[in-house]
C-alpha cells in the first residue's frame, strides 16, 4: 500500500524534486509524501514499474509526477533521471538520494575478508552513484537560484559493526560528501543534508533480517518499536521544503534512539 497518511508539509507547492530511488522503501514515502504535499515529482528506480506505481499513486491524489528508469550503477542514467524533470517542469529544486543495492552486501565482511570486487561495488552503488546525481543536480540548481539535496545515509558509517566494512566506509564518504556540498555551495542556495537511518522495516529490511536481529536492534533503540519508511518521509520532505531552510550540512539520526555498540 502507497500512503502518505493525510499528511503534508507546507513549503513544497509546486517544487520539482527528483527521487532517486523512489520506487520501494523510504524512497516510495518519501515520494508520495512530497506529491500530496504539492511537489511535482520525478520517481526515478531501476525497476521501472514500481516507479511507475509510486507515480501513478501520485496523481491518483491529484499530484504531478513521472517515473523514470533508473540504474544507480550508471552515470549517464543518473544524468538523465535529473534532466528529465528540467525537461518535463523547466527546473530542478530538490533531489533526494535514497537508491541502494542489497546485492552489494554480499560478501561484504571485515577489512581482512573482503574482496576487492565487493569494495567497488559497495563505493559504486551507495557513494558514486550519490555524487554523479549530484553533479547533474547541482548546476541546474544554481541556474533556479538554489535548491535542496537529501542524501541518505546510515548509523553504520560510525564504524561501530564488526561487519559490512566497505559499506560502512562508503556511508561515511556519503556524509563527507554532504558536508563538502554545503560548504561550497550553501553560500549560493544548495543546501545538502543526510539522513543516517537506524532500522527501518522497508520490505527489503523485512525480507532479509533475521528475527533475532531485529529484536537486539529493538533492545538497543530507545523507543517501543523499530523505524517504518513513513517515519523517515516526514524529515526527508521537511529538509526538501522551506520549513528546511536554514538546515544545511547536517547529518540527522533516524533511528528511535538506538544506541550504536560495536
């Protein structure tokens, strides 16, 4: 099910903002969220037909959006999943990098353990993929007079797990390079901001996660429950909007609390 709860966030009437990973999880929240707020948007997810439902739900509720093919892995698709909304609503305002890729994690150890192949896929998909959006995005966003990018993160970039490294270092590269977008551009309107999850129970999450797993984290977290995708939509389209606008360069915590132990 696709719902925005009843919920909107002022600020964002007619801003145009890609999803770069829009069609399940937090980045379907988030997108439909941004659409019932008012915000035209560009669902951008490498299987094209959840990105087309994700948009379909959206003018189903009277919003503006399109869906757009979109291959992480591939820079010339992330270039043309930000053109398309300059192409389709003349400007770009906000970008939300949310896409990841479960397949990366495998093999996916400790610094001994793990294999060079996995490296680069893991900095690939879940750091490069998130600097070539922003590249295309950030351009188009100085010709409009600024705009917003929400990048997604992870407690794992602490450092604090045993396992998962190269997807640890990528998550810190993404906060480095939200950092390094606000310094050199807020002064001209671009803010950057990152989102660092705790669990959140996206189907993948559900799919993948042991049930042992999921009660420690629970054990860990300072709330009664883990996170669901709506939980992240609501600060992801607050950071996108004008009630957003003096945050820049943050890295916020959502995660109930938990508590990161090594």
């Amino acid at each position: 099910m696709i719902s925005s709860g009843g919920v909107r966030v002022d600020g964002l009437e007619g801003r145009v903002v890609v999803v770069a990973g829009g069609g399940g999880g937090t980045g379907r929240a988030t997108a439909r969220l941004l659409g019932a707020s008012g915000a035209r948007v560009v669902v951008g997810d490498i299987d094209v037909d959840r990105a087309e439902e994700v948009a379909a739900a959206i003018r189903a509720g009277g919003g503006e959006a399109v869906a757009v093919a979109f291959d992480m892995g591939d820079p010339a698709s992330s270039a043309a999943l930000i053109g398309t909304a300059v192409e389709r609503y003349g400007r770009l305002d906000g970008l939300h990098n949310v896409a990841g890729n479960p397949a990366a994690h495998r093999h996916d150890g400790d610094v001994v353990s793990t294999p060079d192949g996995t490296w680069d896929l893991q900095l690939r998909s879940h750091l490069l993929a998130y600097a070539a959006t922003c590249r295309t995005a950030i351009p188009l966003m100085l010709d409009g007079g600024g705009g917003s990018i929400v990048n997604t993160s992870s407690n794992a970039a602490r450092g604090a797990g045993t396992t998962r490294i190269a997807y640890q270092a990528a998550k810190a590269g993404v906060e480095t390079l939200t950092r390094h977008v606000a310094a050199t551009w807020g002064k001209r309107g671009v803010r950057c901001n990152a989102l660092s999850y705790g669990v959140v129970l996206t189907d993948n999450a559900r799919a993948q996660l042991s049930p042992a797993f999921l009660a420690a984290a629970l054990a860990q977290t300072w709330s009664p429950r883990l996170g669901e995708p709506d939980d992240v939509a609501g600060l992801a389209a607050l950071l996108l909007s004008d009630a957003g606008a003096w945050i820049n360069g943050q890295v916020i915590d959502v995660n109930g609390g938990m508590l990161l132990t090594g």
